[in-house]
C-alpha cells in the first residue's frame, strides 16, 4: 500500500479534463490490491474519492476533501474463454485495443479519450461513435469484483436481479428499496441506471463512483469484424443531412446497418480545414458514417448498397470521402476526434472557457430537436460548434463565450436544457453527472426522484462517504 500525504504528491490527483478547481485531500492511497483496498476501507472514517486516468468532464474524480484512493496499480488484463477478457479498473482503453490487436476479439466501445481507464468508463457508462449500433459499456460487462466503502466485497455477475439481495463475502446482504424512480428511455448516463428487475450490475455501472469500487472487471468481446466499410459525406446545408438520419434509421439494420452515424456542423468544419485542407470549401455539414462487415465476400455488396443508397439520397458523392483501406479508417476516426481537441487547443490559447452540453431525446423528437438547436445558437450571438453522435440523437454542443458572454452562455444552456427535458430527454447521455451538472440532473428527476435515488444511495453508503459531491 503505497500514501501519500505531502502537498506535491496530492497536486496531481486533484486535476482531471474538467479543469475543475477547488479540489481538497489529505492524503493519496494507492492499494497494490483488492484485500489491500478492503482492509484500509474497514478502518476508514473519512470521505473517500475514487482517481481514474482524469479523463471525465465532469469533475468525478476532484475530493472534496477525505482521502483518494487510486487504482493505477489494478492494472493486469488477462484473456479468459473465448469472448471473455479479465482486466483491472486501471487498465486503459488503449491498452485494451493494442492488447486484442493479436487476437480474433474486438471490444467495441470506443469513448473519444483513449487513455480513460476502464474503470472510469464504467463509472460513466461511456460510448463513442459507435454506439448506435453496439450500446455503450453497459452493454460489455459480465461480471465486477466490488468493495463498498466500508470495506465489504463482493463479485456481481450478469444475471443477479435486483429482486434478490446482494450478498457480501462477511455474510451481509442488501436488498434493493423500493423505488418508482424510472430511467429515461433515450440513450442516458445522468444518475444510477433504475429499471424494474434490472440486474445489480447495471445499477453500479454509471453511477458516477458514488455506490461501489470496481476492483476486477470481466466485459464481453466479440468476434472482430473482418472490414469497415467508411465515408465522410458533405452537404451543402445542415438540414439535408439530419432529413438523411431517419431514412438510414428506417432499413432497421437491413442493407444499410451503420454503426456510426457521426455528425459536424458548419463551424465544426471550418475548425477542421486547419488540419484537413481538402474539405470542400462549400459544404456545410458533414456526416461521418461507419459499417462493419463480418465476411470479407460481403464487402463490395454493402459498399455498393451505400453507393445505391446516397445515389437515389443525391448525395454530392464527388465531394465526400469514402475508406479505400485501414489508413483511410483510421484518417476519418482523426478527423472525428480532432475536433474536440482543435477547440481545447483554441481556448486554451485565447483564455476562453467552453460550456458544453452532452443531452440526447428519443428519436421521435429528433428533427425537432436538430430545428430547435439551430434557431437558438443562430440568434444568441455566441461562438459555437456542434458535432456528435447524430444517430443517437445525441449531440454536443460547445458554446464558446468570451469573458463577458459567460453569464449568457449560461441562460443558454439553461434554455437548452428546459427544452431537452420537456421532451422527456437526458442532460447527460454519455459523460455523466459528477460535480459540474447537479443542477440540471436535479430539475431532471425532480424532488422525488432525487428522493429514490437517496434511498439507493443510503443502502449502499448510508454514511455518504464515496464520491462526496457527485451526482447527489
């Protein structure tokens, strides 16, 4: 067990990808261990803050004082039976990937931020541009070692409701309260995952590291697809691209069956052509689509069928892109992920803080929600860029204000989020809550939702002790 308690070895644990400030600890726990972790939980009185790799958005992982405990040191990953891999909460998506690279098996969710740690990503229930074929990590994990904050440790496998109890190793148990709280039913990572009869697993993926310690993980793979067949599309107005969203949507995985539909708006490609000179200069929109293909002889039928497709669709197919092979893949998933990282190099340079929105409806309300946010960003004044995940109705929108335009850029996210809420949406579809979006996730699930989910809370930490400050 390594700790840490001087002011210079703390430092580094209190920053993430927030850039949140005012983070406060007495000291850093680092376990070599799982029976590490429980021994000094059971003789622990003191808040406790869980440390992933940083990456979160929502300042998770920042202490309001107590004590971190980092897990940099579970970092094993071992291939179990076919379909199975074993790693430790440390290990990071990179490792993952270059680890299977030497192996028929393919884990297929894919956050932005590579070097997030698995735990983290469960603690988030994270996704990526291919969730709207493949899920998000809820999806992959079978089976958790987890330590609750007074020491108590368990295993909870896939298939374990929440009908029964859960069951600890010192011959304790909890039973699940009784709730009516319900998750919403669009693409969601605000809160603790609530449906009835769901397993336990699912309860304490998303849940911010405020309900329990992932200490093992086991995530299902699948067989790795044999090709992608990819494109970037380029339009010369926005809303003929959205109109194409539910035309692809309606083949319900038939002929067209994508498992990214990836979206950047006319500000988000002018930010591009600093580092991708060859986009079409009149374009203004683009749609970054994504098929996987299992046989190697069904390559050319499902390239031809997207051929057919934007051809009947009157897609400028002279103008867009299309993967002629693994370094035309990979040029596109640059070009997807350059754009968060251009904007962060921009503020950083200019000052400027950026306010970022992560919310997702139902596909009812998609075109409505596309139309709304182009008349609010096209008359608040401020800079923006809009870009995500266009198939799970899902996007981001970064507001980029000046020193004076903070306070605005606030009422409209306010304004966002009133609208996004009326149509029964989520505030956060992939990032979470943590520290940062307490506020709308309360006006989310209102009083008594936040009640239920206390009630959850207080079975599992009733000292509210783990994750001071996040998502409650």
């Amino acid at each position: 067990m390594i700790r840490k308690t001087k002011p210079e070895f703390i430092a580094p644990y209190l920053r993430d990808a927030s850039n949140f400030s005012g983070g406060n600890a007495e000291e850093v726990v680092i376990p070599e261990t799982s029976d590490e972790l429980v021994a000094f939980l059971k003789n622990e009185t003191r808040p406790v803050t869980i440390a992933g790799a940083g990456t979160g958005l929502t300042a998770s992982r920042i202490p309001f004082g107590g004590v971190i405990v980092s897990l940099e040191r579970l970092n094993e990953i071992t291939l179990e039976e076919e379909g199975r891999i074993r790693v430790g909460p440390a290990v990071t998506l990179n490792k993952l990937q270059s680890f299977l690279v030497s192996t028929n098996w393919f884990y297929p969710p894919n956050p932005t931020e590579t070097w997030a740690s698995l735990g983290g990503t469960l603690a988030t229930n994270a996704s990526g541009s291919r969730s709207y074929k493949y899920g998000v990590t809820r999806d992959y994990v079978e089976e958790v070692e987890l330590v609750l904050v007074d020491g108590k440790k368990t295993i909870v496998k896939r298939g374990l409701k929440i009908t029964e109890p859960l069951k600890f190793e010192d011959g304790s148990h909890i039973s699940f309260p009784e709730v009516s709280y319900q998750s919403p039913e669009c693409k969601n990572a605000a809160g603790y995952f609530v449906h009835p009869g769901m397993d336990w697993l699912d309860l304490f993926i998303g849940s911010d590291g405020t309900l329990g310690i992932f200490t093992k993980i086991v995530l299902r793979l699948l067989p790795c697809p044999i090709d992608f067949v990819s494109g970037i599309l380029f339009f010369e107005d926005e809303t003929s691209c959205w109109k194409l969203i539910p035309k692809i949507k309606a083949f319900n995985g038939q002929k067209i069956a994508p498992c990214s539909l990836e979206y950047f708006d006319h500000n988000a490609l002018d930010k591009l052509k600093s580092r991708h000179q060859n986009i079409p200069p009149h374009s203004k929109a683009a749609l970054f689509f994504e098929q996987d293909v299992d046989q190697l002889e069904d390559y050319d039928l499902v390239m031809e069928n997207w051929y057919e497709f934007l051809s009947e669709e009157k897609i400028m197919l002279d103008d867009s892109w299309f993967a002629q092979g693994a370094k035309d893949i990979q040029k596109f998933h640059d070009f997807r992920h350059d754009i968060p990282i251009i904007i962060n190099e921009e503020n950083s340079r200019a000052g400027k803080v950026k306010l970022g929105t992560d919310m997702a409806v139902t596909d009812n309300h998609f075109i409505s929600m596309m139309e709304f946010y182009k008349k609010t960003l096209a008359n608040n004044g401020l800079d923006y860029v809009m870009f995500g995940h266009l198939g799970d109705n899902h996007l981001h929108i970064n507001l980029l204000p000046d020193a004076s335009q903070r306070e605005y850029a606030h009422q409209v996210y306010d304004l966002i989020v009133d609208q996004i809420l009326e149509w029964r949406g989520t505030v956060s579809a992939e990032h979470g809550v943590g520290k940062l979006k307490k506020k709308y996730f309360a006006k989310m699930v209102g009083a008594k939702g936040l009640s239920d989910l206390k009630k959850i809370k207080d079975c599992l930490d009733p000292d509210n002790r783990l994750g001071l400050g996040n998502i409650l």
